[in-house]
C-alpha cells in the first residue's frame, strides 16, 4: 500500500507544481485523517511564533498554540492509530485537546506565552465551557486571566457530563489581531456514555479511528468515522505588518513604554482561506508531514458506502463561509456542543433531556455554514440510494462476476442479510467480503447504459457521450462506477481517457466529491485558483482500505 | 464530420481498448462526435405502454407526454427494456413519474444591469423550452414536446434570432429542442430513443443567447430526468477553450458522475454535447451551476435554479395526506391507499422514515438522513387533498400558477398541508462584479481577491428592472394579458425592463401578485373586513453570490419559512419547526423555501428588499439592488 500512497501524493502535488513540486519529494506519508490531537487530563501549551506554508511559496509569519518542550504533556496522541504524531510548540490550529466528559470532570491548561515581547500577553478562553477563576491572576485581562511574554497561566476547565461535542478554544488578548495571527485550536469532549447500537455496523477488521462511538451521549449520534475541520482566512497585509514591527521592537522589554505593537486589522481583506490552517491542495497531504512543520492537521476525508461520517466543523476566522458537502446532505447534530433534539416525541413521558436518547432536531443542509466562534458537529453518509442505476455497474449480463445483493431491512446488503463483511489484514490488504457491502439493493443490476459496455449490460436510459469529446478529471475513475471490479468491468483495465486517474487509481477508483466554501472566491489561494477552502472526499470501495495512519 | 466520426471513432476505440470494442453491440450512437440530444419517450423505469416483458403494468400509461397520480408504489417486474435488450426479471417499486428532458446551451451572452451598464457573461442558454422560459416558465419538457424540432412563428416570422431561416419552420414545435433530428430509418438507432441533432441549429440559437439566471429546471418526484448540455462555446472569448458542466446542487446521494466537478468526473468540450441523467431526488428547492473553476464562472454568471414536486401534488383528491405518507401498507399487504394499512412512501424504504432506533413492529432505521418524517401525530380533522374550485385569477397556469380542478400544491411531502401554496415564485439571489466582468471580456485574467459585487441581482435583475415595466402589472410568470402587457405570445413585454427595452437574456421579472381574497376557500379562516382567504407563493429562493453572505427582508407581510437547503424545516419527531419571519439570510450555495400568505392583507404594493441598505445599489446608482415587488390585490 505504502507505495501506491507516495504515487498519490507526488500527484496531489501536481496540481500546483511550482508551488509544490519540491515538497513532494519530501512526502512519505498519505493523507487520510481522523480528528488527531492530544489527550489526557492536563496540558501545557504554548504561545509563540512560526512561519505558515502556504501553496504559493509564501511563509506568513503567524502565531499559535503549541506544546510546551518541557512538557510532561501530551501524555498521548489520540487517536492510537494514527502514527508519527508530533506536537510542535508552535501550530496552526493549536493542538486539538481530547478530553472526555464525566461527572465533576476538569481538565487544565497551563499556557506558557512564548509570543515576541512587542505582542504582549496573551491567553485562552474556552467558549461554552465552564472556567474557574483563576486563583491569584497577576495579569487580569478583559475576558480572561492573562500570561505575560514569558509567563504563564492555568485554566481549570469544567466538562460535565452534557459537554460532549466540538468545541473552540482562542486567545482572549486583543482578539482581532490574536486570532488573526493564528491563535486557536478545537477542544474535542468525548461522551461518557457508550451504545450497544454504535458498534453493530463496524465490518469486522477495520482499524478504528474514532475518538469515541458517538458524538453526544444519544444513541443516534454513531459514527464510524470522524475529521475536524476548521475554517479560517489571513490577510496577509496584518501578517507582514505584525511582523515587522516585532523585528523592530526585537529588544524591547515587555511592558515598557513602546513595547507594543500597533497594527492595523481594518480594513480586512483576506486572500488566503484555510482549513485546518492549509490550503488546498496542501491540506490533501498527511496529518503531520514533515514539510509543514508548523501545519500538522490535514483535511481529507475518505469513507466507505454506509459510513456514518462525523463532521466536526468550527468557524475560527472572521468571516463565515458557506461549507459545501458535495454528495449527500448532513444532519446537524449540535451547535457548541449542546444537542439538537426534538422536544417531546412522547409528551407521556415528559420533557426530553440531552441524555435520554431524544429523536434528533437538527437540519439536514448541503450547505453548512461555518461562523465565526461557532462549532457544530453533523453526520454525513453516502450511500447511492435513490440513484435509479447500479453504481456498481452490476447488470445481470455480468454472469458469473455479478454478486448477490440480498437487501436487509433497510434495503441495504449487509451482514443483516448475508453479506461478509469486508475483513483487512494488518497491513491494510482487503481480505474478505462482499466488494458491494452496502449496496443499495433496489438499483441493483439496474443498467444505466443503452449499450452493452464490456461486462455491463445494456438497457438503461443512457446513451453516454463519446468519450473524445470530453475531458476528464485527476479523480475521474474514468467510468460512472464504483471500485475496481466495476471499472474493470465497464471499460476494462485502460478505463477511456485518461489512462489512469491519477488521485483517484485502481485499485481504489472511488467516486470523489468536492466539499468546498460556496462563496467560490475562497477556493482561491492568493488568486490562485484552485486553492483555498477545498477538500476531496472519496467514496472508496471496501476493497479499499482506508487507512487513516498513514 | 459527423459521418467522418461514425468511421473513425469505432477505429480509435478499438485501438485503445480492444478487449471492451469485441463485447460491445455496434457503437452506432457513439457516432456524431459532436452536438446530440437523447429524451427516450420509454425506459425500464418508465416503460409506459411499452410492453417490458416481466409482471404488472407501468403506473403511468404515458410517462412522454403526462404525469399520473400518485397511489403508493406498485411493485413491478422488466425482463426486457423498451429498446430490446432482454434480461432476468429487474424489480421496480414504481411509484409513477414521467420523462423530462431539457437542453441548455453553454456559452457567453451579454445582460444589461438596471442602470445601462452591458454586462458580459458566461452563461447558460436555452436550447428547449424556449416559449416557456420567455414567459418565465421552467424550459422543461415531456418527450412529446421536446422531441420535435424548435420552430416559434410568432418570433421573427419563424427565424432564428440570428435572422437566420429555420428549416423546421412552419411546423416543430416552440418548446421543442432546438434542431432535433428523428434518428433517420436504417441508422441502427433503436426507435424509442431519439439521437441526433442539427448542429448548425445549435449554433444558429445557441451562439450568445446565454440568460441570467440560467434555464429554469422542474419536474417531479419519481420523474426521470434526462439534461443534454452543449457547448457551443464562447464567441467572444475565442482564446478560452473553456469546458462546462452542470452540478445538481444538493443532489442527495449523488454520483460523482453526473455532479459536476470537472475534476471528480468528465467535462464537456467546445462544440459537443452530452446528457447528464437523474432520478429525480427528494422533492425541494435546488439550483444548478457550472462547477469549472467556479470563482470565475458563476461569478461571470453561469448560475441556474431548479425545484422538485412533491408526490403529494399527485395524491388523488379527497385523500388523507397523512396516510398518503405514513400508511403501513406493503407489498404483501395491505389496504386502501389513503388509508392507515394502505400503500404510503413509508412503503417504499427509498422515500421511508425512520428515524428512531428500532424497536419491535418497526424493525427499521435508524437512517440519520432519511427523506422526511412524517408528522408527529395524525391531523385532527384529517387534512384531505383538494383541488382548486376556481383558476388563479391573474391566469397563471398550472403547474406554476392553478386552473381550476388542479390538485392543491405543496413545497414537500409534509402529511399535513402545512406546506400548501398556490403560486411558484423561484427566486436567485446573485451578485455581479463589473470589473471581473469586463477584465474577463477583455481577455485578461480576472483577480479573484479583489473581487467586489456592485450589482445586487434578484434573478438576474437589479430593482427596477425587477418589476418589468414600469407601472405595469408585469407578472412573475409574465403570464398576464393586459393593457400594458397585451402580447402573452410575444417575449418582448415580458422581458421588458424599466426603460421597456426588450431584455430577452434576463426573462425572469420579479413582481410578486397576490389576491387577499381569491385563493382557494376554505383553507384559512376569512379575516374580517375580508371575502376570502389570500393566495400563497413559495418563495423559493436560492443564493449562488460568489462572494459574501445576502438577507432579503419583506415589509408588511411576513414571511414562513418552510424548508432550507431543500428539506422540509422538522424535527425528527415529526414536530414542524418551521420559522415565521420578516427577513432570511443565505449563503452562496444555499436555498430555502418561504411562504407568504395574503390572507388579510390589505391591498397594496409591498417591498422584498434587502436590509443590507449598501446591497441596494446598481454600482453607483444608490437606489435599486436587490428589491422586488409584492403587489396584493383584492
């Protein structure tokens, strides 16, 4: 496997080559991400200064949240089987602390600021949770206890069972600046409660990833897999500006007059968008490579048909931006980590509470707005029902090739009605299973083609166009199909131009939707296009490991 | 070229994939190369009288040429498809719904702003529908309509705009697809799926005819519909050898080849065409757009709209609508439609709910997604179906508008008539920069970071334009025949802007008219000082600005909001949660469904404007912008 991922990463590369011809180079690792961070109980975190990557070349002098080298913390990197975790003192965002909620549950921050004298203090509020007075403050700032340059700060905070969800974290000190130059990250409060109903559908082998089995303490809040993604714009012009002024106060003496800086944040015109601190296509690379030693987390989701995805979302920027999910819509579960549910399904029985496994209140968007200060969590799946057409390029004249779809009770073919679920050795190798696993039985064998293409029969309503005619994408599988086997059968090996596709190859030649910012302009990087707020998710078949260690 | 290809392209696949060539039937419709369009009159799914071998009978007799109510799906079997290709039994839950077809051309076109200003575009034009969309209609057809030639007598004595002659003139059809050629006797082409197309009437049309907002797009739950785009290219901009495609935005469940995303899947080029396909998805308000570098082209204006009937417009009258969604009837059982054992789309797990854990009786879900819940409780007095006693009073035609005995209408498949309207108002919210417009006519290469909106559109026109004529009762469906609008058969009045200039690439006049006291009876309880209960519009209303987020406010009559990003605004419950407000604020890339209600109303002109007061400009001109028009009469 690990060979097919470095070929796909150089590609990924390709898409800027200039910018990004030499890092590819230096690419060892894939990309597929879970929701990393750090876990434990206690953290020491750190404020300070680093250059941010950015596609088009440019280094931006920003700050962040880092861990302390000191540190006795992180005790561990979450989730396990993410491997080469780092935690470098400075990152954008700032580490995603991984707690988990319980009854009289705290955990504490000590954050060191690390900052350029000139920037002052600095410290960390956490919005929708509850803080202790901190004892003692020396710096008492407006929102918050502040550290001086070179001091610190500890925060007590409170997770109570109930705070289960995604939540932000940011600087409290001279926030239209603070936060502008980076200084945020996610805190990410695991439920305490588990449901039997939340592991039934995990396929036999599959690594887990997750963080926890369900997003709030509501049995219907599974996942089955997870990505953090937060939003965010600079404007460069207050980037350059704030760095030069701590160039020119380089010696100064915290606290003395003049030790300031005086930057201008209006007016704000933003140009670079970013998630997770990247740009497209940099976020596509792994969580933590070496060549963004300051941008660890990435945002590139995968999934297998069926899987129920949790998209965990904070807006950390001014501006919002209209989060576009390609490919089905996405139920919101909360906002800040309060859970959206129905009032009373039973009025018999009372009022409901967010812990007694209400129905579910949230939208279901194709857009999800990110705000400012704001996170919400949502899940996604995809799962081709209501297509009208076999997107396994199954019909009946595939003969002997053509697997059974026996539908369970939901019209899916699953373990429920005899299908094998997909198994993986520990290297990742497809071992067993249904290559269909849920499939969305009523379309299946249902041709979509008028004519007989290799192995799929004919029939359908369509007649596609000549291939010539066209031209094709880099996560164009080349056929209208899902997976290998029916690439294979559908246009043979050599699937009609181009010969490969090269992000999206055989032998995982999934289906990719972009999930992106509708306000298009941020799908710019600099005016670059394409850049900016843009991601890929696959919809990989099972034979198809997705491994998000790598 | 098109015989040319016939020769060559078999040739060439055969050199790249030999192995895929010897299984194929011969490649006949893969000739042509170039400009086609395809609107099969029969499918598996919907084979009409078409005889497709297997058991039970289609649920629409006549899926080319008319829709068919709605009784809960009916299992059905296929062992053949209307074109001869035979195979062991397929199984269709067939739950009705007809073929549409619709042909949009991709291109450039010029549009004026409301002070003067000429504006060139990328854009999408009408290449069907035309009659249709000039009266503001959607430009979608059945295959009876669509699959006969373009020939409007009433335009340029039978022309093409260009002055061009119409060779199908007399005869065709104004909504049919422009140049359609019947496959000719002998081609190989089977009978029942029409390929073939003139390119030289594509040209004819399509060359700068591109509109703002693009074609409107609507059909109906359970409809297969069937998008031919062809790209004809971009006559100013002979340097750019642009692709274009279409993205269903909101599509749920969607392929990734028919979504779009040139870099997820194919995109077509200059001088082809190809046919994108879809089932048509949980009813709701949607848009479309070119998803080529979409900073520049839906900034330059290649942004259309689209909305999905329910099934519930298509349940007999007199039927309870709760049972119509929630009957518990199967396949194996069950009793009369309408009823509580009866067949519902809770009979059909593509369009069934189920949103709890399961529990015993009720083995399924939970699906985190499912299409809509069903209401929490069965209405008490049960809310039946009706029909209109009478036709809308401003002669709006069904399906946007009523005559009378239609069926009563909703935004979604609601169970309980919450959602029941009588006038479509789809409504695009979009914004234009000059200077990226006239940077991208000139053939530089625009600067996406400093892009700024100075034109504020509402369906691709700034107030007033919005309005139509000035003073006159223009018609959001310019279906109205008056003193100042005298002409229904001629496009001109209805496209006319303020100044009564012909804007026939912006054919979507925003003004609102409403009756306080001609709705339907019965459905409100009649205000004092009132004879009558209001008319309803849905306001369904998308947003595709590129660039920041836009709120439209009303004055005077409030707004209920029903639906955002195409579903029904519910908790999974079944409680509705829908939003009575005065203002909605979306984002590029969203839409969401409101009602207005004139029920009590009093008479009067009344404003849909954004609060965004800078929003209400036309670049320098500080009045006009994003506003329309709600006129309520009496």
């Amino acid at each position: 496997m690990s060979h097919l991922n470095t070929r796909k990463r150089s590609s990924v590369s390709r898409l800027l080559p200039v910018a990004v011809a030499v890092l590819a180079l230096l690419l060892a690792a894939s990309a597929h991400a879970a929701a990393p961070g750090i876990k434990g109980i206690s953290f020491n975190l750190n404020a300070g200064a680093a250059f941010n990557s950015q596609p088009d070349g440019e280094l931006i002098y920003s700050w962040g949240y880092g861990c302390t080298n000191a540190s006795p913390s992180p005790a561990t990197f979450a989730p396990s089987t993410v491997v080469g975790a780092v935690c470098p003192t400075v990152q954008f965002p700032g580490p995603t602390l991984i707690v988990t909620e319980g009854t009289n549950a705290t955990f504490t921050v000590t954050l060191t600021n690390s900052l350029p004298a000139a920037a002052g203090n600095t410290s960390i509020v956490f919005p929708g949770l509850t803080v202790d007075p901190v004892a003692s403050c020396a710096h008492p700032g407006l929102l918050t206890c502040e550290a001086a340059p070179g001091g610190t700060v500890t925060y007590t905070v409170h997770i109570p069972v109930g705070s289960a969800g995604t939540h932000a974290y940011y600087s409290g000190t001279q926030q239209d600046l603070q936060l502008e130059m980076g200084l945020f990250g996610a805190v990410i409060v695991l439920p305490s409660q588990t449901y039997g109903n939340c592991t039934t559908s995990y396929a036999t082998g599959r690594i887990d990833f997750r963080l926890a089995q369900s997003a709030y303490d509501n049995n219907l809040t599974c996942y089955d897999r997870e990505y953090l993604t937060q939003w965010s714009e600079m404007d460069p012009r207050i980037h350059r500006q704030a760095e030069a002024q701590v160039r020119a106060n380089a010696s100064c003496t915290a606290g003395a007059v003049g030790c300031s800086l005086n930057v201008a944040t209006e007016p704000y015109h933003p140009n670079y968008f970013l998630i997770n601190g990247r740009s497209m296509p940099d976020d596509m690379d792994a969580n933590y490579a070496p060549n963004y030693p300051n941008q660890p987390y990435n945002g590139n989701p995968h999934m297998h048909p069926g899987e129920l995805v949790l998209v965990r979302v904070i807006g950390q920027g001014h501006w919002q931006h209209p989060f576009h999910e390609h490919g089905n819509h996405v139920r919101i579960l909360g906002r800040d980590g309060n859970l959206l549910f129905a009032q009373a399904n039973n009025p018999a029985t009372g009022p409901n509470t967010a812990t007694s496994s209400p129905l579910l209140a949230g939208r279901m968007e194709f857009n999800t707005d990110t705000t400012p200060g704001q996170a919400f969590d949502g899940i996604f799946y995809w799962s081709g029902k209501g297509l009208g057409w076999d997107i396994f390029g199954h019909t009946t004249a595939n003969g002997a090739t053509n697997p059974p779809c026996n539908p369970d009770v939901n019209g899916y073919y699953t373990t429920a009605s005899g299908a094998s679920a997909p198994t993986y050795d520990g290297a990742g190798n497809f071992t067993g299973g249904a290559p269909n696993y849920y499939e969305w039985c009523q379309d299946h064998n249902v041709p979509l083609e008028s004519n007989p293409i290799g192995l799929v029969g004919g029939g359908g309503p369509m007649t596609l166009f000549d291939p010539l005619i066209a031209t094709n994408g880099l996560w164009f599988n080349g056929t209208p199909y899902l997976g290998p086997d029916a690439v294979l059968r559908s246009r043979g090996p050599s699937p009609l131009p181009p010969g490969s596709a090269s992000q999206n190859p055989t032998p995982e030649s999934g289906i990719a939707f972009m999930w992106h910012s509708h306000n298009e302009r941020e799908i710019t990087t600099n005016d670059v296009f394409p850049g900016g707020m843009l991601m890929m998710m696959l919809v990989d078949p099972y034979v198809w490991h997705i491994d998000e260690s790598l | 070229m098109k015989r040319l290809n016939q020769i060559l392209l078999p040739t060439l696949l055969i050199c790249l994939v030999p192995a895929v060539v010897s299984a194929q039937t011969p490649p006949v419709e893969q000739g042509g190369g170039s400009f086609r369009v395809q609107c099969p009159t029969a499918t598996i799914r919907h084979p009409g009288a078409t005889a497709t071998g297997g058991s039970g009978t289609a649920v629409n007799a006549t899926p080319q040429s008319s829709e068919a109510a709605y009784t809960g799906p009916a299992s059905r079997t296929a062992t053949r498809s209307p074109d001869g290709h035979t195979f062991p039994a397929l199984t269709f839950l067939d739950s009705g719904g007809a073929i549409k077809c619709q042909q949009i051309s991709g291109g450039d076109g010029y549009m004026t702003e409301a002070d003067g200003n000429q504006t060139y575009m990328f854009s999408f034009g009408p290449l069907s529908g035309l009659n249709a969309i000039q009266k503001g209609q959607p430009g979608t057809q059945f295959p009876a309509v669509f699959n006969n030639p373009y020939c409007d007598m009433s335009i340029n004595g039978g022309n093409y705009n260009n002055s061009q002659p119409n060779p199908y003139c007399p005869g065709g059809d104004p909504n049919g697809a422009v140049g359609f050629l019947a496959p000719p006797a002998g081609s190989g082409f089977p009978a029942n799926l029409s390929v073939g197309i003139d390119a030289s009437a594509i040209m004819n049309t399509g060359i700068m005819n591109g509109s703002i907002p693009a074609p409107l797009m609507a059909f109906d739950e359970d409809d297969e519909f069937l998008l031919t785009l062809s790209n004809v290219g971009m006559i100013m901009r002979p340097d750019l050898f642009e692709q274009h495609t279409v993205h269903f935005h909101g599509y749920p469940n969607a392929s990734s080849f028919y979504d779009g995303v040139p870099d997820a899947t194919w995109a077509i080029n200059i001088g082809g065409s190809a046919t994108y396909y879809y089932l048509a998805p949980d009813a709701g308000t949607y848009f479309w757009h070119c998803h080529i570098t979409p900073p520049e082209h839906l900034q330059m204006g290649m942004v259309g709209w689209l909305y999905v009937r329910p099934r519930q417009n298509r349940v007999p009258a007199g039927t309870d609508l709760y049972y119509a969604m929630a009957g518990a009837g199967t396949q194996a059982s069950h009793g009369v439609f309408g009823t509580a054992t009866g067949l519902s789309q809770q009979s059909d797990l593509r369009t069934a709910c189920f949103p709890g854990l399961p529990t015993t009786g009720t083995p399924q879900g939970p699906d985190i997604l499912c299409s809509a819940p069903k209401p929490a409780t069965h209405p008490t007095p049960a809310v039946l179906q009706g029909t209109y006693a009478s036709s809308d009073p401003s002669g709006r035609p069904g399906p946007q508008g009523y005559v009378v005995g239609d069926n009563y209408k909703y935004a979604y498949n609601d169970g309980d008539g919450s959602t029941r309207y009588d006038i479509d108002v789809p409504i695009q919210i979009h914004g234009f920069d000059p200077n990226f417009h006239f940077v991208g006519m000139t053939f530089n290469p625009e600067g996406f970071s400093d892009m700024k909106d100075k034109y504020f559109l509402l369906n691709g026109r700034s107030y007033p334009d919005t309005v139509g004529v000035a003073g006159g009762p223009a018609d959001v469906l310019g279906q109205l025949a008056t003193a100042s609008n005298p002409d229904p058969a001629s496009h001109a009045q209805f496209t006319a802007a303020s100044d009564t200039q012909s804007r026939p690439s912006q054919p979507a006049p925003l003004l609102i008219t409403l009756s306080n006291s001609a709705g339907p009876s019965g459905t409100c309880v009649v205000p004092t000082g009132f004879t009558g209960c209001g008319q309803r519009a849905l306001l369904r209303i998308c947003d595709l600005d590129v660039q920041e987020y836009q709120t439209l406010s009303t004055i005077g009559i409030p707004m209920t909001m029903v639906g955002f990003n195409a579903k029904i605004l519910r908790d999974e419950a079944g409680n509705n949660l829908y939003i009575k407000t005065n203002s909605i604020t979306l984002g590029g890339g969203e839409s969401l469904d409101a009602i207005i209600d004139a029920t009590g109303v009093p008479a009067g002109t009344y404003f849909l404007y954004t609060p965004q007061l800078d929003h209400l400009s036309n670049d320098a001109e500080n009045f006009g912008g994003l506003m329309a028009e709600i006129v309520v009469t009496n």
